[in-house]
C-alpha cells in the first residue's frame, strides 16, 4: 500500500500535468512489451510491435530490470511531448543526474560494462542510449501518439471537470475505486510494497499516463527536495479505449502552426497550455532562459499568452486565442 500524507498546503499545490513526456512513455511501453500477461486493451498494440524494435532499441531494452524499480526517463529527459526535446534534455542532463539513475539499474543489466559507461559520463555510451530511445519510440510510440495525446488531453480534462465540480478531495477520491481510496488527509494507493510518503508542503502533480494499466507510480526528484512527486495514472482503463488508440497515424502531415509561428515558438505555446514559469520553458524547449524570454514576448505580443507574477517568479499561461489556435491545429 502507497500512502500519501497531504496537509492544507498540499492540497492547495496539487493540480493535473497533461504527460510524463514522450521519454518516458516510451521506456514504460517497453516494460507493457516484457510482461509476460498483458492486458486486453494492449494486446492488438503487442501484436503490431513485437519483433519490429530491431537491434537500434537494444541500449535501452538492456535497462529493462528483472525486478524492481526502472530507469526514470522522467528525470533524466524531462517531460516534452516531442522526442527530439527529450533527447536533447537527455544529453545534456547533468552527470551527476545521469549516474544516480543509471548506477542501480546497471548493476543488474544484462550488458553492465556499456550502462556503467553511460553511468560514469562516456558521452558515446549516452549517445548510444538516446539512439536506443529514439529507435524504441519510432516503432512503440511513434504511430500512435496523435491519438494517445488526445486520449491523454481527454483524462486530464475530466479531472479538471471533477477538480472545478468538487474540489481537490473529489479528484482525489474519484481517480480510480477501488484501486485508490481517500481517507483524509491522506491518499491510499494499491502498491506492491508498502510505502509512506509525506509531501511536506511540495502538494502533488497528477499525470494520466499512456502504457499503464491499473497501476500507479509516484515518480519524485530525489535531488531536488522541493519539487512535487508526480502520481501517475493510467490513462487506459477499457478494452474500447485500447481498440481506438492502436490504429497507426498515416504519412506525417506539414505542421501548419509550425510554418505559421515557426517550431519552437510553436512549440513553446504548446508548453503554455498547461502553464509554466520562464525557466521550465527554457528547459522543455532546450533553449535558454533569454531565449525563451523573447519567445514569451512575441507570443504575449501577440495575445497568445499572459505572464503574471507569482513571488520571485513569472507564470506564462496561452489566452483564450492561443488556446483555440492550438485545438484548430490538433
């Protein structure tokens, strides 16, 4: 049982993420592909990729732990919806990040010397790993995220209706009976193990999460005290869900806000959907702080965002136009 202790505070601080990232989508797609009994709703999925992820993938399938906790991509390559965003924040993440997460599953990894490697800083065994990431998303992740994105858009709007309706203890006792019950203050999770965590303050960050399956993970900084634990929850719940997700998205299409704004101011306005501060966007887009300053500024020009000051920082959220332009563009 995983039982989450909240305070006032952390409830006044929990609020609803739209994805953990294509990174880390892509690593829990391989462990849906490893299980032995897999569930209806991926069954069609399994059967389409198995065999096709090829010898490129092999880098990061070897990080796949026989038992245990994973690799958390989340940490290591942020939460962009774009694998090209992912893969620049992987290279580029501090060494010390990168040896925290890969020193517990290299010891178990059936090619231990190369996870060492990537481990102890070898910039070609890191570029071997985000190959291997790119290789897994291309034929696991790839073909169907258009429609994975709306289905992961459609639960966290149904959170926020259930947020605006009742309140955050509504949310919280309505994310998924009987597999998670309320009890105030605190959130009781089925879990293999037992695990007692108390947020102090930090609230909590809730994240529908595509290859999962009546299973939670609380995914936390171990580096970064102050930065809130993200619950993920399975955005896949019924036979009909999977059925509509794994039809493969035929030949890409131009991206016409894209042209319109260019790709990373369009990208940035996608990352102001959900709000964030100058110094998450500069790190979402992999561009710098003053980059993303004159971003921000051309958007807000142009009514497609707002900035407000929250204490020592700034919060960009997109207006009402900026929000329709991104539903005409999906």
């Amino acid at each position: 049982m995983l039982r989450i202790h909240f305070t006032a505070e952390d409830l006044a601080r929990t609020r609803v993420a739209s994805t953990i990232g294509a990174a880390a989508e892509t690593y829990y797609s391989l462990e849906m592909l490893c299980r032995r009994s897999l569930p209806l709703p991926f069954q069609r999925w399994r059967a389409t990729v198995a065999g096709r992820l090829g010898e490129a993938a092999g880098p990061l399938t070897t990080l796949l732990p026989a038992r245990g906790p994973g690799l958390d991509l989340l940490a290591l390559a942020g939460d962009s919806p774009d694998i090209d965003h992912a893969v620049d924040a992987l290279l580029r993440a501090p060494r010390a990040r990168v040896r925290r997460e890969l020193e517990p599953v290299a010891v178990g990894s059936a090619h231990m010397p190369w996870a060492r490697a990537v481990a102890e800083g070898d910039a070609d065994a890191r570029r071997l790993l985000a190959a291997g990431l790119v290789a897994c998303h291309r034929v696991a992740v790839a073909p169907y995220w258009a429609a994975a994105r709306q289905q992961l858009d459609a639960v966290r709007a149904q959170h926020a209706r259930t947020f605006l309706e009742g309140g955050v203890e509504t949310l919280l006792a309505a994310l998924s009976p009987p597999l998670v019950r309320w009890c105030a203050p605190v959130l009781e999770i089925r879990y293999p193990r037992p695990v007692e965590v108390h947020l102090g303050g930090r609230g909590l960050i809730l994240v529908p999460t595509l290859f999962s399956w009546r299973a939670f993970s609380l995914l936390y900084d171990p580096g970064d005290d102050a930065a809130a634990p993200r619950l993920t929850v399975p955005a896949v719940t019924d036979p009909a869900t999977g059925a509509a997700l794994w039809r493969p998205a035929g030949p890409p299409t131009a991206d016409p806000l894209g042209a319109l704004l260019g790709r990373t101011r369009a990208a940035a306005l996608r990352v102001a959907a959900d709000g964030c501060s100058t110094t998450e966007l500069a790190a979402r887009l992999g561009v710098s702080p003053a980059a993303a300053s004159q971003h921000t500024k051309a958007l807000r020009d142009a009514r497609l965002i707002t900035t407000s000051r929250r204490g020592g920082s700034v919060l960009h959220l997109a207006t009402a136009l900026g929000r329709e332009l991104l539903a005409g563009n999906r």
